[in-house]
C-alpha cells in the first residue's frame, strides 16, 4: 500500500462541503461552453477559467486499482508543468474515511443488517448506492460471497451481457446481484463525487478527462466505458490505451529527456503486469519531417494474468508446505497467508540480505499467542514459484501451453491457463513479426522469426521487484542475441504504480497541441461475418466469408465506407452478425473479403446486431444499406448501416450479449 | 373641667383648627397614596424585566427556563468585577487530549497489529518463542500503521553514544539536558538517544455516528 504523505496538504479541502451530494452535471445547459470535443481549443485554455476546461484529468480505471490523476491547465505550459495525484477520499472501514491514493475496484453487497446505520457515509453522501473502495476490498476479504471483483474483466468477456446483473457470479441466490456496467458505473460515480468535493465548483464534467482502457479491449468493451462514463455525467470523457498512457507519463517524467533515449528506427515493447491482467503494446519511434514519430503498431489479447496470481500462488505452495506437516488450512486461512505472501514477497525483492521470511497466521480469536500458524517464505521458494513459474526461461519459438478446456468449469472469467508470462509474450511478438513492414524507418534483419524490441518499458507493480525485472530482460535478450540482434534496453524512470493515470493526464496535455503525440488508430482490424453464396451441402455449416469494415490503425475521426456491399435488411427484425477481430492482418482494407484465415489471424468476437425501427415504412419492407465504419473523437468504433434510397443511418449494436448463448 | 372625649361628638363650628385639622388628615393620606403607589410601580418594573428576558430566552431555547438568567446575569457582573480588580494572572489552561483520536489510535492499531489482544493476554505461562511468533504480527501491523499514518522523524542527526554539542538557543523542548547539568551553553554531551518527532500525520476521518469506543466488534462466522 502506497503512503498517504505527500498529498495530505489537500485533504482538508474538502471537508466544508460536506453536504455536497453533486448531482451529475448534465450538458445540456452548457450554452456559453462550446462543447470541445476536440482540438483547436489550446487559446480557449489560455483566457482563464470561464471558457475551457482548467484540469487535464486521467482516469486508470484498472481491474485492481483507480487512480485519478490531473494537471492544471491553466498554469501549466511545455517548460512549468504541474500535475498531481488525486487521493480518493473513500471508506476503509466502517465508520471511517480515508484519503487513498488509490481506489480498490471492488464493490461490496452489504447484508441489510450487516452495518449499523450511519457507518457508511461519506463527505458527500449519507448513503453511498454502493460500497465501493477500500472497505469494500476489506469486508469482502471476510465475506467473499458478497464481493465483486474484476468488473473490468467481464466487460470484454465474450458471451456474457455486460448489463445483466451476475455478480458476484459465485453468490447464494438472495445477495442482490449488479451487472459489470453498473460496477463500473459505481467506481466513476464515486471518483466523479470525489473530485467535486475536493475542487467545489469545478465539477468533473466539465474538465477534460482522459479514461485508460487496456489496448486488448474489444470495440464493445470500449462502448461500454465511455457509457458508463456518459452515465456519471461525463458528457467529454475519452479513452487512451494503457500502455500508449505509460508511455506518455514516461516522455512526461523525462522532461524532454526521451528524444535522446530513443532513435529513429526502435521499436518500444511496452509491458504493463498489473493486479489481474497483462497487456502488451509495441510502439515504433519513426521520423516525419525531421521529427520524432510514435506509432503505436501491435497490441496483444487480453491475458488474464497479473500479480494477484503470483500472491495466490506462493500462499498455496506455503499450505502445501504446511499440509506435509499435517496441518489442514481453513479458507481465511488461505486469504491470510497470501496477504502474508504479498508483503513477504516485497521484503525478499526488495531486501537482498534477507534468505528467509517468517510468515504468521494469527489464531482470529482474541487470543493471539497460543493458536497462530507460523511457516517460513525462503528466497528459493519465492524465485522457484515466481521468477521460474511466471517468468522461466523459453525459447522464442515456446508458445503457451493450451489444455482443453474442462466440460464442468463453471461460468467464469477465461483466466490464462499458462502462468508463464515469457511464454505469452514470446507469442506476441512472433505474431506481431510483420507489424512494422510498412515503415520504412524499422528495419528487421530477413531471418528474425519475431520482433526485434530495442527498447522496453516496464508497467505495474509487479514489475518493480528487480528480480523479476532483471529475469524478464534476461529472457527477451537472450531471444535477441540467439538471432544475432542487438539487446534491448529498459527505459529508466518509469513510475510503475500511477503511470497510467499520470499519462492519461499529461496526454488531455499534449491533445493541446503540447507535445508528441502517439499515433494509433484502431488497435484491431475488424470483419463481419457473410455466407458466401454457394449450394447449401447437408450437414455443413455455409461457408463464411469476412469482409473487412475497419482496417488495422484506423485513425480517430476517419470514416470507411464499403459502398459495394449491400445488405436486404428487413424493417422491424433485428439482424444479427457474425463479427471477428484481427491484432495481426495490417494489410487488409474496408471492403476485403477474406474466404480462408488460420486460426490465429481473426478472433471471433460477440455478435453484432441491427435492428431498423419502423418509421413510417411497413414491417416486413426490405431496405438496400451498405455499412460505414467510423472511429470517433472519444476512441470508440461506430458501425452505420446506411440507406440505398435516402441515405438515412442506423447505428450498429455491438452490445448484444444478452444472455441467448450463455 | 371634664375633659373625657366624645367621640360621637361632631364639629359644629368650622373654624381654622378644624380646617387645619382636617387638612393634615388629607396631606397624610395623599402621601400614603404616593408611596404605595411609588411602591406597587417599582415591583411592577421589576417583574416587566423579567419577563421580558425570560421571552428572549424562550425565543432562544424551545425550553424556556425561568430563573437561569438572573443567575447568569449575577455570575457575569462578578467576573467583571474580579477583572477590574486583579487583571494580571491569566488563567492557566492545560490542553486536553481528545478522546476521539486516542480511541482511534487504539482502534487501528488493534486492527492492524492485534496490539489489544497482545497486550491484554497473560504471557507468563508461553515460551519465548510463542511470544515471538506473535510479536511478529504486533511489530509488522504497528510499523504499517506508523507508516501508514505518521510522518516520523529523528530529532538529532548525531550519532548515540557519540558527543555533540548544543549551540546557544537549543530548543529545550525537543533535546533534554540530563545528567551534570551546569554552566553554560554551548553544552557538550554524549547524545543518548536520538529522539523521535512526528512532522506529519493523516488519521482517517470518523462518520459522525461512529462509536470509536468499540476497538474491535465481536466476529460471528454464520
């Protein structure tokens, strides 16, 4: 846990308006506020305070943490620049507030009779809907059946209806269930009230807020968040992909610096470990008029894979350990010992004298000597589990293992069945060989059978243990030299906790017209889904073929239009799609058709669906449309179906999980 | 002569006697009047006041409280008298600790030390070891909290057990002298224990209806 010192002196700030229960702010009587969307406004900024947003904010809305991070515009320009971490005012326990630099995503589902009344207000509100934050992290380490953890997760989980309530999944009937959106929703709402009582009368509505997703987020999962951010009122909020956002807070803390630690020509792996999830970018660094370039060229999935799962797993070596003596563990058992673990396993990386961490499990009772457990952590055992459980040494051609999945699993996320992350990374950057071919700047030698990163930036918590640091970097050169390549080198001066929120911030900054921006675009090409027109064969399936709607690195506010293929759509049915995705099929434009892909190139994504309203045509009526695919402003994919005869739009869904499937 | 007195008798002539007689009875019974009168207007004054202080009391407070405010107003006169007479020693006020924060204090560090079930339970009878064990917990929970909580620093940089020396204008409130102390400063001497100080703390804030005297609720495991 992070210290609280550095930013009291803005705790007090606050607390006068205690009774301020900010209603979200909506836009719509902002007739003197020209609705900024967009560039351009970098004067506006400049004339004070009325006119124009005065905070840059970031959001990272992570799977374990938020954090709010936020620069003053208005004083702040390229040579003085200011910028802060906000600390979130949140419950730790009942009763008491505590200003936290970071915000635990969990949601807790209090029993009626569970707290006394009273217990649960904050500075804004008597009755917050949702416990959210710290207490909801402590209550829940008691209570697990009431906890809901990994919202974020379950946003781009194929197959399940993000507005359905299911969570918590694992929870008996009568617990109150609520759906991932409204998880989501409820951590916004409580960083919106926050922000409006620590800056009263600027509310976050009104400021530029940037909101970080993971790069491996699907177009749906994306609509999401914003919406769930147009819900709490945040009418402007955009999104950034987290490790583009690492990035950006590492040109920030560089002060200029970064110009002479990358040349044209690298190729930046941005690897980002956090609580739940690993996300993996590259980055190339080209030239364009003589100027440094950032191209953001790969991303890769979605593992669900972070530093929770290397905390379990030491806990369950120690109960094994334990279990040899003889000793049965109880579940809070478990969860103490991987607390215990998690602390432990600092010390031992961060203390290279110590071989051995005594590791206690207090009896709960009140009694405190008699009953506790008490094992050992040895250095070996934590290099043993972590470094060569998550991090072992592979060859580059190693991909991670896939065991079939078992009939009986029950509903829940698709968490990475191989630990190792060497493994997955190896994957990705064997998969992304080709992702830098069409610029000139990047050369790779003819026989590299992956991508050559001369450069890596390190993301998340995880990563601050030098031993895992150092293996990770040992394994990708030790790739890099067995292919005669020169090694990579760690960028210094990273922030591995708040880069992401402080990126987010600078980069609300440099959208100012402050300062480089990355490149990026769609992180994904996208197809629909088309039976081909063949005879139908009995007992196959039609064939399918994939017409290309989005091609890869589309950049925001840019428009495909595919006027070639047109689709009968029928007034009043909704008509679905089959809709895939692909992080590795660059040279595909809006209006390929593909008739044949390997199983690696295009993941199958939930369906699509349009339904045309009726308006004043008949049910039944047959309407020509072609479809249009637009990347907006905020970062999200639009699909249109438009009309043959009059032009006339209908937005594509992608939001159509409801529960048929699962 | 008889000179029994009739009382039935009448006046029958009018003459001046009867007439200044008769005047001094009227005199003596209008002066009578005025001072009953002076009388019955006085206490009359009296009660207005009262009244009128009890109505702006009750208009402060719902309850009113009839005799409260003659009492208030006899104990002011008093005070500014005493002040008027000996203004010189102020009044020695000692601060008191709020009772809030220690309970708080305790409640976290029982949360995150067990420091109450430590201290509470008898350790005569467990070995060294066992004691360790647990020590374990306190030591770790009670750094977390200090950490978590409280800015601390060390007050002399020297080292202990080496000799320093202390400058003219020392503040005596954060270094004690012990031990031979004479002569003076600059003094010289072995520092013996460097001292702590707390630069900055950061409590959690209560809700207002918190009971901060439960230092740790009793668990049910349903």
């Amino acid at each position: 846990m992070s210290n609280l010192f550095g930013h009291s002196g803005s705790n007090n700030g606050g607390e006068g308006h205690g009774q301020n229960t900010s209603e979200p702010e909506s836009s719509g009587n902002a007739t003197d506020n020209t609705p900024d969307t967009e560039t351009g406004n970098s004067d506006q900024s400049q004339t004070g305070n009325t006119s124009g947003p005065h905070y840059s904010v970031g959001i990272d809305l992570g799977t374990t943490h938020c954090v709010l991070s936020y620069v003053d515009l208005s004083t702040s320009d390229e040579d003085s620049y200011h910028q802060d971490v906000m600390a979130i005012p949140q419950l730790s326990s009942p009763g008491t507030v505590e200003d936290l630099l970071q915000l635990p995503s969990f949601l807790y589902q209090a029993h009626a009779l569970e707290l006394a009344e009273g217990a649960t207000s904050l500075p804004w509100t008597a009755k917050p809907p949702f416990l959210v934050g710290e207490i909801a992290r402590n209550l829940g380490s008691k209570t697990p059946i009431r906890l809901v953890s990994s919202a974020k997760s379950w946003l781009c989980h194929a197959g399940v209806d993000c507005k359905a309530a299911i969570l918590p999944a694992e929870a008996p009937e009568e617990v109150e269930r609520v759906s991932p959106f409204q998880a989501t929703v409820a951590y916004l709402q409580h960083i919106r009230d926050a922000w409006a009582n620590k800056h009263p009368g600027e509310p976050l509505s009104e400021q530029d807020v940037t909101i970080t997703v993971p790069a491996s987020f699907d177009p749906a999962a994306r609509e999401l968040t914003v919406e769930a951010a147009r819900s709490v009122g945040l009418e402007k909020a955009i999104l950034l992909e987290e490790p583009q956002s690492a990035l950006y807070s590492w040109i920030e803390k560089s002060q200029g610096e970064w110009r002479k630690q990358v040349q044209i020509g690298d190729i930046i792996l941005v690897i980002d470990i956090g609580g739940g999830t690993t996300d993996l970018s590259l980055i190339a660094v080209t030239q364009q008029d003589g100027n440094l370039e950032l191209t953001r060229v790969a991303v890769g999935d979605h593992i669900l894979l972070g530093g929770d799962n290397m905390d379990l797993a030491l806990a369950y070596t120690v109960k094994a350990k334990l279990e040899q003596d003889g000793r049965r563990l109880e579940a809070w058992q478990i969860q103490a010992l991987m607390h215990g673990c998690r602390e432990a396993k600092e010390k031992i990386f961060s203390q290279t004298e110590l071989d051995t961490i005594p590791l206690v499990v207090p009896n709960r009772g009140s009694s405190l000597i008699g009953g506790a457990l008490r094992t050992e952590l040895t250095r070996e055992e934590v290099e043993r589990v972590l470094v060569e459980g998550f991090l072992p040494r592979v060859a580059s051609a190693d991909r991670p293992i896939v065991r079939p999945r078992s009939g009986l699993r029950t509903a829940g996320l698709p968490y990475a069945q191989d630990a190792a992350i060497t493994r997955h990374l190896a994957a990705f950057l064997a998969k992304q060989l080709s992702s830098t071919d069409e610029l000139s700047d990047v050369k790779l030698p003819e026989h590299a059978t992956f991508i050559h990163p001369s450069a890596v930036l390190f993301n998340g918590g995880v990563l601050k243990a030098e031993a895992l640091a150092g293996r990770l970097m040992e394994v990708l050169n030790s790739w890099l030299t067995a292919e005669q390549a020169p090694e990579a080198r760690l960028l210094e001066g990273a922030d591995l906790d708040l880069a992401v929120a402080r990126g987010a911030a600078y980069y609300g900054f440099v959208r100012k017209g402050k300062g480089v921006r990355i490149k990026g675009g769609t992180a994904a090409s996208y197809y629909v889904g088309i039976e081909s027109a063949m005879p139908a064969v009995p007992g196959m399936p039609p064939e399918i073929e994939a017409l290309c709607i989005a091609p890869f690195g589309m950049e925001e506010g840019t428009e495909a239009v595919l006027p070639d293929d047109e689709f009968g759509l029928v007034i009043g049915e909704p008509v679905r799609f089959r809709f895939f995705s692909s992080n590795n099929r660059r040279e595909d434009k809006a209006g390929d058709r593909l008739e044949y892909w390997t199983g690696d190139e295009l993941d199958e994504l939930d369906e699509i669906e349009i339904t045309l309203p009726e308006e004043g045509r008949k049910a039944g009526e047959v309407v020509p449309v072609h479809l249009t695919s637009a990347v907006t402003e905020v970062g999200t994919l639009e699909l249109h179906a438009v009309s043959r005869q009059d032009g006339k739009r209908w937005k594509v869904e992608f939001e159509v999980r409801a529960g048929e499937e699962s | 002569m008889n000179y029994s007195i009739d009382l039935t008798l009448k006046p029958t002539t009018f003459d001046l006697w009867h007439v200044c007689l008769a005047g001094t009875v009227v005199l003596l019974g209008l002066i009578l009047i005025v001072v009953l009168l002076a009388g019955l207007v006085s206490v009359a004054r009296g009660k207005k006041k009262l009244i009128v202080e009890t109505l702006k009391q009750s208009a402060l407070l719902v309850p009113p409280k009839a005799p409260e405010p003659e009492v208030k107003i006899v104990e002011k006169i008093v005070e500014v008298e005493k002040i008027v007479q000996a203004p010189a020693p102020e009044p020695i006020v000692l601060k008191e600790a709020t009772p809030d924060a220690a309970l708080q204090l305790l409640n976290l560090l029982q949360k995150e030390a067990r420091f109450i079930d430590f201290v509470m339970e008898n350790i005569t009878a467990y070995s060294d070891a066992d004691i360790g064990v647990a020590a374990r917990v306190v030591h770790e929970g009670c750094t977390k909290v200090m950490e978590e909580h409280f800015k601390l620093a060390v007050i002399h940089e020297g080292q202990e057990g080496a000799t320093v020396t202390l400058p003219k204008g020392f503040d005596a409130s954060s270094i004690r002298l012990i031990g031979n102390i004479v002569g003076e400063a600059p003094f010289t001497g072995v520092l013996v224990h460097k001292g702590w100080q707390v630069t900055d703390m950061n409590l959690p804030k209560l809700t207002s209806g918190h009971n901060v005297k439960i230092l740790a609720p009793a668990e049910v495991e349903l």
